[in-house]
C-alpha cells in the first residue's frame, strides 16, 4: 500500500489531520491500534477553545456541535465556602468557550471520514515505524491476521501518549520533560442535570472538585483523590456524598445525583518531548506533549498541533514550500510550553499536596483571594483558559 501521509492514531488528532488534508486533497491512511467503539467509549475533554472550534468548522464537522455544543462565557472558582464568577467574556473583549465532549468531535470526526470514502484501519496491531531519517519512511502492521506494509512521503505520529511514535524516535534524537503529580482524578459521567450552569473548580481541604457537564441533562464530575485510590472502592454514593463534601452550601443543596455511567480515575501529569519531528516523522497532541486536566488544554493543544501539521503538509504538496516542514516544531512547542505552564500553574492552585506545609496551603488561599478580587488576575487567567492565539 501507498498513501502520501500516514497518519497513526485515530483519535482527534489523527481524525482532524485525516479531514483537514482530504479537504486539500492530500492522501492520507489512518492506522489505528483499537477498534472505532473502543476509541469511542473513552470519556476525556469537554471544554473547547474557540480556536479549535473554528478549525472543526474548517475540517467541515462543525454542524452538530454548534447545534448541541454549549457556549460557556464563565466559570466559577469555589473555595471556602464560596463561589466567585470569572466573567471569560467581559475579561478578554467577547471570546467564549464551548462544551462540547471529546468523544462527540471523534464520532463527528468519524462519521466525516466514513462519508468521503477515506480509510483507516482499526484493529492494527504491531505497528512497526520505519525509514523516517531517510526518504522511504513507512510503516509495517498486522490487520487481520496479515502483516502489510505500507509506504508513504511523511508519518504524521498522532498515537497519544503511549504510542509507538515517540518511541520509534532513538533515545540520543529527542528530549523529554516530565512531572508527575502526586494526586489523580477520579471522574463520573452521569444522567443528571449539571450543579451550575457553568464550570465550578473548587479547591477545599478534603481536596479539587471540577463540576463539568456534557448537556442540560448529562454532567462530568471530578474529584482529586490519591494516586493510591482504586475505582473499585467508590461506591456511586461515596461518590456523591464526598463532592458534596467540598461545595458550597448551596451547590451540596441543589447537586442532583444518580447511577454513574462511567467512573474512571486518571493520574496527571505535565509532560513535553523535544523536539516534535524526526526526518520524515511529525508528532502531534498527546504522542508529544500531556498536561493536567485542570486547564483542559489537552485536546485543544492537539488541535492546534494539527492546524500547524496540516498548513506545513498543504504548503509542501501545493507551494512545494518546506518552511511550514521546517518550522512545525517550534512553532508548535511555543503554544505547548505556555499551555503547560498555564495548566501546572492552575493545578498547583487548586489542588491539596499530602502533607502540604500550612504555609503552602496559606500562600495558595492568599493567590485565590488576590485573583477573585483582581480583574488584572483574572484578565491573565481568562486569556489563558479560553486559549492563546494561533
Ligand atoms: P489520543 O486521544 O490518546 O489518541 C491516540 C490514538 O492512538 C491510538 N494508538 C495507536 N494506534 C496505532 N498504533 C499504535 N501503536 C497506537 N498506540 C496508540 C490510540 O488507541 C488512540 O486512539 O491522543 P490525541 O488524538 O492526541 O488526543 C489528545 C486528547 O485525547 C487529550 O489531550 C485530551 O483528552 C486531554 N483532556 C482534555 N483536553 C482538553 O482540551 N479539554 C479537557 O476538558 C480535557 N479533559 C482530558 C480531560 C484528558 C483526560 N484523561 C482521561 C487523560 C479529562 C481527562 C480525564
Ligand atoms: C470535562 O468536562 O471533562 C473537563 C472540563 C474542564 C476541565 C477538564 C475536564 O478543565
């Protein structure tokens, strides 16, 4: 087989690349190691930059999101007791955010590619990178009992964190940076009206609450417990009874529980490889760079990352021009590193540290309190949150 990109992964990266370069009529091959439910029934980000919202209207998948999707203008931030409003819109001259689940865009992402007829292949296993430091990069892989081979002009390595991509890449070629926090999240998806019309991010001493939602009728709740913790030991009412251990009393008042669909605990971590291409071989989203959930930067970075690969690709095969090629890398780790730093400052701000030092605990209270009451604060925070320009 032969294709121009080989994208591997077929998660939102992967998909939205596949979309991007069908549109500009460049031919591409998904490889994916799961199977389209499995990929489907991960439960993962909710909260989409504008930016990012406008690239799926380019990648033409936008229709349903924009007619389900909900547009938050705010959040709130609770902690002793209280709930204080951060107005996104009135700080940063009119942008917005839109909730809109992960796994809605990768079925929308799904559905597009389906109808135009490009192919990805689930269920690929062994996946073998190859050739990417010279001119005949492919790749090699077992679907249906067959090993094939498959040869390409450029490896696009959208396969997540624990892909085959980066760790194709020699040791001595790439660099990475890596924190670990010592704290997970545990999350339950639920058939409940949500808490609050918008976002809550609490930080309280029994540790961070974030109250999401999906839709009017479905919410995403998340609670910070030690990485020590096992799903198995929260009960749905153990659940419940400790969020409503940390809000406010009129949020523990008005929270409407139910039986969990999916309850899931994720570690969290700040984490970017250096750099993002090798020869012939790209890597984009989660494949090169992870952050903690609490600034739900992960997806949207991946989109921009994409954006980025799709524009250098498109310029290659229509301009014959290499710079988009040349300067993917950095112009990528640009955004990556001010994401991180905005996602690791918020998480530092929200969550408990065992056996943290009361002073610790003191400088972040006094950090809160001087942003609630700082529009200066809350300018630079609401900039971060609703995404940094492409
Ligand atoms: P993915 O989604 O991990 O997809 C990679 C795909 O590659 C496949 N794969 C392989 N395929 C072939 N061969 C191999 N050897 C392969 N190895 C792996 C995998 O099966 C998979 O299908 O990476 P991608 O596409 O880069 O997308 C990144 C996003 O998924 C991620 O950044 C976000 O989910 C992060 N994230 C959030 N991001 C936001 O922007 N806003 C949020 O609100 C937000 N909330 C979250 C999140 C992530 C979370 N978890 C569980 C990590 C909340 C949570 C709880
Ligand atoms: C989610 O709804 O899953 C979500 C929302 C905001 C975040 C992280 C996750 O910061």
């Amino acid at each position: 087989m032969r294709t121009q990109v080989l994208i591997i992964g077929a998660g939102p990266s992967g998909l939205l690349l596949g979309q991007l370069l069908h549109k500009a009529g460049v031919a591409n091959l998904i490889v994916e190691r799961q199977t389209g439910d499995y990929v489907l029934g991960r439960i993962r980000a909710g909260v989409l930059e504008q930016t990012t919202v406008d690239l799926l209207d380019e990648a033409g998948v936008g229709t349903r999101m924009h007619a389900e999707g909900l547009v938050h203008h705010g959040f709130e931030l609770m902690f002793d007791g209280q709930r204080h409003h951060i107005d996104l819109s009135r700080l940063t001259g009119g942008k917005s955010v839109m909730v809109y689940g992960q796994t809605e865009v990768t079925r929308d992402l799904m559905e597009a590619r389906a109808a135009v007829g490009e192919q990805t292949l689930y269920s690929a296993s062994d996946v073998e990178l190859f050739g990417f430091d010279g001119d005949q990069p492919g790749a090699r892989c077992t679907v249906d009992g067959e090993r094939i081979t498959i040869l390409c002009d450029y490896i696009a390595g959208c396969d997540g964190y624990h892909g085959v991509s980066r760790a194709s890449v020699p040791a001595s070629a790439i660099k990475t940076h890596e924190k670990v926090y010592p704290f997970g999240w545990l999350g339950v998806l639920s058939d409940t009206p949500p808490v609050s019309h918008e976002l809550i991010y609490g930080r309280h001493e029994r540790g961070f609450t974030l109250c999401s939602m999906r839709s009017p009728t479905r919410s995403r709740y998340y609670l910070q417990v030690p990485l020590s913790e096992q799903v198995g030991d929260w009960s749905d009412e153990r659940f419940w009874n400790e969020l409503r251990a940390r809000m406010d009393p009129e949020a523990a008042a008005a929270l409407v529980t139910g039986p969990s669909l999916e309850k899931s605990i994720a570690p969290l971590r700040s984490f970017v490889a250096e750099p993002m291409r090798f020869g012939r071989l790209f890597l984009a989203g989660d494949a090169a760079h992870i952050v903690p959930p609490t600034g739900a930067k992960g997806l949207n970075l991946a989109a921009s990352d994409v954006r980025y690969l799709s524009q250098a690709f498109i310029e290659h095969y229509r301009e014959k021009s290499e710079a988009g090629i040349e300067h993917y890398s950095a112009r990528c780790l640009s955004r990556i590193w001010k994401a991180e730093r905005f996602s690791w400052w918020f998480t530092s701000l929200m969550h408990n540290l065992p056996n943290e030092p009361e002073i610790d605990a003191k400088l972040h209270r006094a950090e809160l309190d001087y942003l609630v009451g700082s529009d200066a604060a809350k300018a630079a925070m609401a900039e971060n949150y609703v995404g940094l320009p492409v």
